[in-house]
C-alpha cells in the first residue's frame, strides 16, 4: 500500500468516476484501476462498486475513513518538515464569500505574497455556511465570512462588524423619500434578495417574520454583486452588505434607504478548525490577518 492508491480511493469517492479521478490526479483510467485493484487484493476485500455511477462499497467506506486520516497524517508530516526550513512553502486554500473576495482580500494577499512568495494561495467564493462546512471538512484551510454563534471544534475570531442595508438605484421611488423608512417598506417593493442559504437572506427573514411582512421576491441570486447589478438596473430593491455596497454608494449608482430594524451589526472574522495544524506561513497569514485595524476592512463611506 502506499499513499498514492489512498489519495486515489478518496479522489474516486469524491468524484464517482475513475475516469474523473484520474483526470485529476493526472493519471490514465488503466493506472486508477490498477490502483484499486492492487488495494482490494492486498486486503482482500472489494472496495469499490464499479456499477455506474461507481461508489464505495460498505468496506470501502470504512476503509475510506482511514484514509483520509492517514493522507492527513502525512500532510501534516510535511508541512511541519517544510517549517524546519526558512522558507515555507505549500499551498493555502481560503473560502469567502464573493463580496469578501472582492472588497477586502486583494489588501491582504498583496502584503502576504511579498511576504512569502513561495506559497500559492487559492480562493474558494461560496455562502458562510458552506464557508464552515468546507473548513470543517477539510476542504479550505481558512475560512473568512459571517460568524455564525458557536460551531463546536471551529475556532473563530472577529475582524470586523457589518450590516445588511436596503439598497436602490437613484431612480428608484424610495431614492426621493428623506430620512429614515418604514419597515413596512419591505413589504411593498419587489425585492432582490440572496439565496437562502446566506447569513443576510436569514437575517432578512426573521425581520420578515418578526413585522409579519408578506414580500414580493422578484429574484434570488448567489452573491452581493450580482444582486448590486441587478439593483442598479432599478429591476428592484436589495438587501446586501454594507460593505460590499460602499463604492457604488460613492459613486452614486446605489443608494442606501435606512430602515431600523435592518441596523443590527453582524461580525465578520476568520474561522478555522480547531486542532488543525497551522503551518508557519499561515501563522503568520493569521497573524497579520488578525493585527489589522478594523478601518482596514470597512473603509471610509
């Protein structure tokens, strides 16, 4: 046994096809199969169901299990070799939402790759929850989005509070009305809303639910800024980030339309799973991350 037929039983389970592991793996179907099989004869057990789609059979997800554990193991093992070196190097996979991709890691990574320039940093956009679900699961190594309440085996920390707002083009009715509006509003203007699994469309929904509010949902979309586009259209009202809306706010493409019951802060920080060993390079990553000032995230208005 060795590590390759491991990391190619995991590939197949993930990817329900030997010919897409091997794709990934860069390795031709023949070589996959040999693999599995070399696997199946060494223990003497049939691991993989080769009906289509391909699937693990009850052994092999037991088998699975482990692993992962070992393919861990070894990774571990190499980046606690690499930190012996003065140059750390590897590879970090960071989830965020799209917003937060946009608006505020270009500042980070540029400081963190003069820093260390051997690392490659990859970038996975995607909703907070699945932000946690991903960390969780191993699939990103940082995740930076809406804190979520207490995740038993994440480690959280704060970097910044933001808030969802009611936003509209300049040629929008609500654009002329002065001050503050009612919360009714949101009731009686076809709304633009993210999708339900985000932290802002939740959020929406209690206050719905709260004011007993019936709204008209016109369209749900993945991210800020497809619906900042579709607002700046004037195809309706939208109820996105603070944040995320801040330069088209002073450029006079969106307008905010403050209503009260919106204005409640929502933390924005860094979450990583607990226990997981932390190379140097992303000590340092966290680090900096983590020292910034909170004026670095949220700007000027």
């Amino acid at each position: 046994m060795n590590i390759s037929q491991l990391e190619t039983l995991i590939m197949i389970s993930k990817t329900l096809s030997f010919r897409k592991a091997g794709e990934l793996l860069n390795l031709t179907q023949p070589a996959v199969s040999a693999q599995i099989k070399s696997l199946e004869e060494e223990f003497k057990t049939q691991l993989v169901d080769r009906n289509q789609p391909v699937t693990l059979t009850d052994k092999g997800q037991v088998f699975l299990t482990h692993a992962e554990q070992i393919v861990n193991i070894v990774d571990d093992l190499k980046q606690r070799l690499a930190d012996l070196d003065e140059t750390p190097q590897g590879h970090i996979i960071l989830g965020t939402t799209t917003s937060i991709a946009i608006q505020i890691l270009p500042r980070i990574l540029s400081y963190f790759q003069d820093q260390f320039p051997h690392i490659k940093t990859s970038i996975q956009s995607m909703s907070s929850t699945q932000i946690y679900q991903h960390v969780e699961n191993g699939l990103v190594d940082v995740g930076i989005g809406y804190l979520i309440g207490d995740s038993p085996g994440m480690t959280t920390s704060t970097l910044y509070y933001d808030t969802f707002e009611l936003v509209v083009s300049p040629r929008h009715p609500l654009a002329a009305e002065p001050g503050r509006a009612r919360v009714e509003v949101l009731g009686e203007t076809p709304l633009i809303l993210l999708s339900p699994d985000t932290v802002g469309r939740m959020f929406a929904e209690e206050v719905f639910a709260k004011h007993g509010i019936q709204t008209h949902v016109i369209m749900e979309l993945t991210s800020s800024e497809e619906v900042k586009r579709m607002v700046e259209l004037d195809l309706g009202a939208g109820i996105i980030s603070k944040q995320s809306v801040a330069e088209e706010v002073r450029a006079g493409t969106l307008k905010i339309i403050p209503i009260m019951e919106l204005e409640v802060t929502h933390p924005v920080g860094v979450i990583t799973k607990s226990g997981k060993y932390v190379n140097s390079a992303m000590r340092q990553f966290l680090s900096d991350l983590k020292g910034m000032p909170e004026t670095k995230f949220i700007g000027s208005e």
